[in-house]
C-alpha cells in the first residue's frame, strides 16, 4: 500500500502547472501594444492607476536650435497597470498603445524626460498642434494665453 501513495504522489507532483490566471487590467485588445516604462523615468507616474486616462509630455533638447522643448506627445492613453513586478523592485507603468505611438514613446524616452499628465477619463477632446513650449515661450506669456481661467 505504501508503494501505490508514493506513485500517486509522485505523478500529482509531476503534473503540470495550471495555467495563470488572467490578469485584470492587462488585456491588450488586437493591434494594439502595452509599453512599459519605469515610474522612476516618468514625472507623475507613481500615483496612476489601471484605467486613468493620460497625456504624456517629452521635454528633449532640439537638435537644430539646441534648446530644451516641450511637447505634448500622445493624448488620452489609457493606464493598464501601475505596480512593481516584485517586492522592492521598481514600479512599471504599462500604458496601452497602437504601434506607432510605441515608436514615439520609446524614441523620446531615449532622447529626454517624460511627464504623465492626469485627465478626466470623459474629456475626449485632443488639442490642436500648438508647437513645443520653449523657455522663449514660457517666458513672454505665449503659453499662457492657451490657459483658461478657472473657476474657483
């Protein structure tokens, strides 16, 4: 009888793992892409969550002019995961892209700083080109007239 628990027990232990779970939050929809960057590479990343909506800003250095610019990249992209791989590792932010936004980001990535911006997941609307803000710009009150009053 002992012979016949330790063959049971030992083709239970060989069986194969089930297969994981899926993960909420990460499914990638066809032809679209999740690109992940480190929160430490991403101004404001740390406190998005999966489903925050989001526009990301390059600040990179022109290499005609030589002059820092900043730039609003892509517009309302969905957060599908914020959180670290392993305990006491760096958080990832993934963030669910179409191929050529991936290229974009990856680029500019290399090229400078990145900052996440927060927006009301309802707000659809995607801003005109309005060119890069420079410290020329910032600095004569050009990019203050894009700002609306708020209300208090």
């Amino acid at each position: 009888m002992k012979s016949l628990v330790v063959v049971v027990a030992s083709v239970l232990a060989a069986a194969p793992p089930a297969p994981p779970e899926p993960r909420p939050g990460l499914e990638v929809m066809a032809k679209a892409r999740a690109f992940t960057l480190d929160t430490s590479a991403v101004g404001g990343a740390v406190v998005l969550r999966a489903g925050d909506h989001v526009d990301l800003v390059a600040v990179v250095t022109d290499p005609e002019s030589r002059r820092m610019v900043s730039v609003t990249l892509l517009q309302n992209v969905i957060v599908i995961a914020n959180a670290a791989p392993a305990p006491g590792e760096p958080r990832q932010l993934s963030l669910l892209l179409i191929p050529e936004e991936v290229e974009i980001l990856a680029f500019a990535k290399q090229a400078g700083h990145l900052t996440a911006s927060l927006r009301n997941p309802a707000d659809l609307d995607v801003l005109e080109e309005r060119g890069a803000a420079t410290m020329a710009t910032i600095t004569s009150g050009e990019r203050t007239s894009y700002a609306k009053p708020r209300k208090k």
